[in-house]
C-alpha cells in the first residue's frame, strides 16, 4: 500500500482521509492528461476540428465498456452537477407533479431540483430514510412510502455523500419500472468504488464522476442516457450541433459532446485513469475496504457514538459518523492546523458527521494519527 502513494501527487506530509470530495491523481494518469493538452497546444485548429473526435469516441467506447452500456448512451460532463442540470431542464412535468428523493441526496443536487421544481410548480419531496439503517427491507419500506400517484421521477443516489451509505437500489429501480416511474441515479461516488453495471441496473440516467474513485484528473464525469430517451433529452447549452464539425454518429452526441470551446484532455484520459484502476487499485480494494471498517469500529469507540449502519454492504470505502455533541465546533479546523489531517465534517440534519475516505494511498499508519488526534481532540 505505501509504495503507492509515490503514484500520487499528494502532499507526502499531510494525512489525507478525504479522496471522497475530489478524488486524487496518480502521477501516470495525470502525465496523460497532460499529453493530451500538449497535443492540442501543437496545433489547436487541427486538433478541435480533426483529430479529436476519434479520441472522444476511444473514451466513449472505453468507459461504456467499464459501466456496462453502449457507447451512444455515454455524454461527458465535467462534473456530476452539470450532467444532472441537462436532465433536470430537459423534464416536462406538470404543475403538481412530484421528484422524489430520500433526505441523504448531495446539498447541491437537492437545491438544483429545488429551484427548478419551484420555477415549475413540481413538489421535491425528500423522504426520510430513518437511521440508523439495519436491512435492506427497512430501506425499500421507508423510501416507498414516499412514492405517490403524482411521483413521476425518482431521483436516488448510489452512494451517499453526508452519510456515505451503499443504497441498495436496484430493488427501487426494479418497482419504479413497473410503474412507469422515471429513475436518475447518482452516482457520484459509484465509479471506480463498487461495482457498476447500468444495463443491468435499468435506470433512465446515470451520472458518475471519474474524478474521484477512478482517479481522473479534475473535470471529467459522465451522464448515461437511456436511448429511448435521447429523442427529447437537449442540451443546455446549444451550441454548433449537428453543423459543427462532430462527425456524431448521433445528432444527440453533436448536440452535447461540442458545448463550445473547451479543454477536453480530462475526457481523453479516461481509459487512461481505467487501465490505472485496474492495474493498481482494483486487486487492493479489499484492503481498502477492511481498513475501512477498522475506521468504522474505532469512531465507534473513540467518538462514543452508534454507527449510522451496520457496517457490512452499507459501506464502501468511506464511512461517516456523527460526532459527540462535545465536539468543538471548529474540530475540522484543529485537525487541519495542528494535525495535518485532511477529513471532511458535514452537517447533515442538524448533527456533524465526521467522514473519512480510504484509497490505495492510505495506511494504518493514517488510521491511527486520526484516531489519537480525535482522542487528544476531546
Ligand atoms: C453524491 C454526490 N452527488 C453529486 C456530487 C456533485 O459533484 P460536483 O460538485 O463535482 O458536480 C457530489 C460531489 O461530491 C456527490 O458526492
């Protein structure tokens, strides 16, 4: 695990716990990214009209092939945000109709939706999925509750970001399909982290960020659209389109893929950051994994407070737990300048959680600085 870190460009001194909120580059990835910036700085006219559209299809081709669809389905976005935004403003519900979520949906997901379900007179329902969370039949029951006659979109996240729980969705999308309810999976977090394969999930849309498990450098995301949906799913930025000089093959592709003048080295290192994955990340994942739970056990007796699951399928290779209502209030801020530990403290339906991320990069060495800061700390 340690010879790894040498792969990345992090700071060698600090403990970073928090590949969740950006991810992290390895070295060989980046190197890519920015051969293909140089390629394009050679002779920028060439390149835009000419030689990179073959490239964009070589990533097309290489990411549908890791996240199980076709090829025509995949749209690149720089983040997950804005993939969702072309979805959102594409919508043609009625007065009345209603999105549901549960209450665990990433903050700037849930005001995007907002703003644009007031503009329209939609209701975005957020249904409590109550913690801590046990069985898999609890999740179903109290996320279906929610669903009404006006439910016409549901609007779920894979792996949640404040929580860092593994939903178990399939099940929804599964329900959601026989009533004709449209399915939009966040899947921020889901890339490069638990497996993915979105035929076989059967959603509408998909978006995943490249960025943060699979290591791409920053800006690179996807957005699957389900094909019977290409016809009336439109940009929200128009640009050249089917008169630019994409060769497509699809007018859906041309009237995506150029949103005007824009550096798209991130999107052509995507097979580079998959072949990295696999190589050096996949076969550790497992270990990744355990000294997860070993951080998963240890805020339970450090922080004296009850997980938010059972640990087990909920989690991954983040894990989220609420702080001790004794906690100074600036404790992210204590452990930034005094320890140099990098963890995220998010405040989620009115209490902090404490999140942390492991990736190949980090150690048991990591774990314990962080937990003899937290026991210094309170
Ligand atoms: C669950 C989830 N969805 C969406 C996003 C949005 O990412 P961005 O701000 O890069 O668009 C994030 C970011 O961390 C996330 O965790």
């Amino acid at each position: 695990m340690n010879n790894l870190k040498k792969q990345f460009l992090l700071d060698p001194d600090i403990t970073f716990l928090n590949h969740g909120s950006y991810g992290s580059c390895p070295i060989p990835v980046f190197e890519e990214y920015q051969r293909w910036q140089r390629i394009l700085e050679k002779q920028p006219v060439q390149f835009i009209t000419d030689g990179m559209w073959d490239a964009l299809k070589n990533s097309r081709i290489a990411l549908s092939e890791f996240v199980g669809c076709d090829e025509g389905e995949i749209l690149f976005f720089q983040n997950p945000t804005s993939a969702i935004a072309n979805v959102i403003h594409s919508l043609r519900l009625n007065i009345g109709d209603e999105v549901l979520m549960t209450d665990h949906e990433y903050g700037a997901m849930i005001r995007a939706w907002n703003i644009w379900g007031k503009k329209n007179g939609v209701d975005i329902i957020q249904q409590k999925i109550p913690l801590p969370i046990h069985s898999e039949d609890d999740f179903l029951d109290a996320f279906w509750k929610g669903v009404t006659e006006r439910t016409k979109v549901i609007f779920i996240s894979q792996i949640t970001s404040p929580t860092a729980l593994i939903f178990p969705i399939k099940r929804i999308i599964d329900r959601a399909n026989t009533q004709g309810i449209m399915t939009i999976v966040d899947g921020a977090h889901v890339p490069g982290h638990i497996d993915i394969d979105i035929h076989k999930l059967e959603c509408d849309f998909f978006t995943g960020a490249i960025h943060k498990w699979l290591c791409g450098p920053k800006g690179s995301s996807f957005l699957y659209v389900k094909e019977v949906h290409h016809d009336w799913i439109k940009p929200v930025i128009y640009s050249w389109g089917k008169d630019g000089d994409d060769p497509g093959p699809s007018e859906f592709l041309q009237d995506f893929q150029w949103q005007g003048t824009r550096d798209m080295s991130s999107f052509l290192t995507i097979k580079r950051s998959i072949d990295f994955y696999l190589d050096h990340i996949h076969p550790l994942q497992k270990v990744c994994r355990q000294l997860n739970l070993e951080i998963f056990s240890g805020f339970e007796s450090v922080l004296g407070t009850r997980p938010i699951s059972d640990g087990g399928d909920w989690v991954g290779q983040m894990v989220s737990h609420p702080l001790p209502s004794n906690a100074p209030r600036n404790i992210k801020d204590i452990l930034w300048n005094e320890y140099k530990i990098e963890i995220p403290i998010v405040e989620w339906q009115g209490n902090n959680y404490i999140r942390s991320s492991i990736q190949v990069y980090n150690n048991k060495k990591d774990i314990d600085v962080l937990m003899n800061a937290l026991v210094s700390i309170l």
